[in-house]
C-alpha cells in the first residue's frame, strides 16, 4: 500500500477505523484510501450533474405550472448534490476544474443509470420513484461513511432525493388514477426502467472490484448485493400499491429468508453502458461539454474579479 503519511501517522488511521470514527482532511492516511474516496466522490458528483439530464429535458413540457415548479426544484437540487460532492472531493486534494475536465474527456465514470432515455413524462415520475429510491438506499448508509465530509455531505442530499421519490411517486399515482392510455404509459416506463435501476448498486459482490477494500475502511457500509435486495424489498410493496408489475417472472416472496427473490439483470448490458457503449453516453458526456465550453466566460469573469480583489470597475 502506498501511503501519504509515515507508518506511525497511520497507526492513528488505523485506530480511527477500528473504533469507526471519522477521518477528517487533515489526518493522515493512506494514499490507496485517499484515491479510492477521490474516485467514489467524483463519480457520484458527476452522476449528480450528468443526472439533471434525462429529466431538465422535460421541464419546457411539464404539464401543469404545479409538475414544471416541482421538476425544476428537484433538477435545482441535483446541481447542488454535485457542488457539495465537488467541494468535499475537493477537501482530499484534487480541484474540481481538473475533475470536470476528466468527466468531458471519459477518464472518469458517472452512473450507468443516466445513459438510458427519458421518452415519456411517465418517465420523470418513474425515474423520481426507482432512480431516486435506489439513490436513497445506496445512500443513506454513506451519511455513516468514514470521511467525514462526504458522510456530512450525505446527510443533506438524502433528505433532498427522500422528496424526490416522493414527488415521483405521486405523480404515478395521479397517473394510475388517470386513464387506461396513462396507465399504460406508467407500466411502459416502469418495465424500461426497472433492470437499469437494478443495475446502479454496481456488479454482483462477486465481480465488484472495489467493495471488500471500501467495506474495511468503512467507506462502504453494505456490497452492492446486500443493497440491491434492501431496493426490491422495498419497493415492490410500492409497486403492488401502485398497481403496477415489475418485470420479472422469478419475483416471489421467500418467507424462509425474508427477502424477495428476483433475477438478475443482464450484467453484460451493464459493462457495456459502462464502457461507453449506453443508449446516451454520447449524448450525455457532448452535452456536459458543451455546457462546461458555453460557461468559460463566467468562470474567466469571475476569475478576474477576485483578481482585482472582488471589485468592480
Ligand atoms: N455505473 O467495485 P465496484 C443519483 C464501476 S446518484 C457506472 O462495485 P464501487 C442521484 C465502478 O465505478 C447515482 N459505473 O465499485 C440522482 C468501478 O469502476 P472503476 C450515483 C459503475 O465503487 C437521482 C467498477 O464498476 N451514486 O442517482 C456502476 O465499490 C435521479 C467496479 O465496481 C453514487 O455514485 C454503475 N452503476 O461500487 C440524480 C453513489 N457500478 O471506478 C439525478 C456512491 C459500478 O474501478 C436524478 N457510489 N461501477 O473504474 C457507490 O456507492 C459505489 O461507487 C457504487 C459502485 C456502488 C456505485
């Protein structure tokens, strides 16, 4: 392991680990640690900012004063997810310009979940129910992360996308209370994105690269298995009350565990949306740069007046 402090330094790491307190910006410790945090945090920042996508596409569409103020409020909070997210990455030593520039040019991830097409308004209740849903049980654990500005970070975005899947999941309601075409587009949306959501807790534990390493650090509370059966217990009790199927025949309650069975999604899909080969990246990662090139004016101005000590004229 290399590391970023001497050995003695990181006894004292070591020791904050093991009584699962939390490792702040100024303690010592291990380089692979601080790499692995800078990767997790700036792929969720990404996430986070790529995410207002699918849905800010809507906005100009909503269909009353009331949904296009909701999915405004809720697309506001995803940029401000990703500003907490870049500024606690930023606490571990890298500068968010550098971590924007990597994003534009594929040298670093945001969630699969994001690569897939949002083609009907059902779509924004859906993605608020299941994206937000699978979001939240993902990270309500991480507001108990070892480094403590990230969980700090946490706690504040989980009580956000706590009000997003609830926006979502009204708007189906209202939907499945609407007429038979509604109803269809409900379901029609729901069986697109319901492997996808599965498929945000990561590989099975059985193939995740990073989790035994980010468990014994405390970065990661629960894999990525034991997070994705917490998602399907959950919702498909919402599903039932919604009226809506889940699109898996191998669904079925176990009363001897206590946990649905499910299948799996298609792990392969998964790699390749991964890699670069979704429905979106293209489109996704283009319009991230186009945006990132359309603001250098204001970050040239804004550069310039804290130059001048932050007056003007
Ligand atoms: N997509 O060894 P593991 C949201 C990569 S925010 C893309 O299991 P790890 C809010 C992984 O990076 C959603 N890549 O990795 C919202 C690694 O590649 P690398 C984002 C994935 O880190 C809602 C490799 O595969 N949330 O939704 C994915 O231990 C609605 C091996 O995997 C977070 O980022 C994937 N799904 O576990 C916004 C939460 N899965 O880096 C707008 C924080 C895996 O070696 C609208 N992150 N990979 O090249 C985490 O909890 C973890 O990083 C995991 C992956 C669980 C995502």
């Amino acid at each position: 392991m290399t590391t970023t402090a001497p050995t003695g330094e990181l006894d004292s790491f070591e020791r904050t680990i093991a009584a699962d307190q939390r490792i702040e910006p100024r303690d010592a410790m291990p380089e692979d640690y601080r790499r692995t945090l800078v990767r997790q945090i700036a792929q969720h920042a990404h996430s986070e900012i790529i995410g207002m996508q699918p849905e800010g596409a809507w906005l100009t569409s909503a269909p009353s004063l009331r949904r296009k103020a909701v999915l405004t409020a809720k697309v506001q909070d995803e940029a401000g997810h990703g500003i907490y997210l870049y500024s606690a990455c930023e606490t571990l030593g890298v500068d968010r310009a550098d971590l924007t520039q990597m994003l534009v040019d594929g040298r670093q991830k945001y969630s699969s979940i994001f690569n897939y097409p949002a083609s009907s308004y059902a779509d924004v209740g859906t993605i608020g129910w299941l994206v937000d849903g699978a979001a939240i049980c993902n990270q309500v654990p991480l507001c108990r992360t070892s480094y403590g500005p990230y969980a700090r970070a946490m706690i504040r975005v989980c009580k956000e996308e706590s009000f997003h899947q609830r926006q979502g999941y009204e708007l189906l309601q209202t939907m499945m209370r609407g007429t038979d075409e509604q109803r269809a587009m409900v379901q029609e949306s729901v069986d697109r994105w319901w492997w996808p959501s599965l498929m945000m807790f990561g590989p099975p534990d059985a193939e995740s690269a990073h989790t035994a390493r980010s468990m014994a650090w405390g970065i990661k509370r629960h894999t990525n298995d034991e997070l994705r059966q917490k998602f399907v217990d959950m919702t498909v009790p919402q599903a039932d009350a919604l009226g809506v199927t889940l699109p898996d025949r191998s669904l079925a309650w176990d009363s001897a565990t206590g946990h649905y069975r499910f299948g799996q999604p298609d792990w392969d899909e998964l790699a390749r949306v991964i890699k670069g080969d979704g429905p979106c990246n293209a489109e996704r990662v283009a319009r991230r740069r186009a945006a990132h090139e359309d603001g250098a004016w204001v970050r040239e101005a804004a550069a310039a007046f804290a130059a001048r000590g932050g007056r003007v004229g």
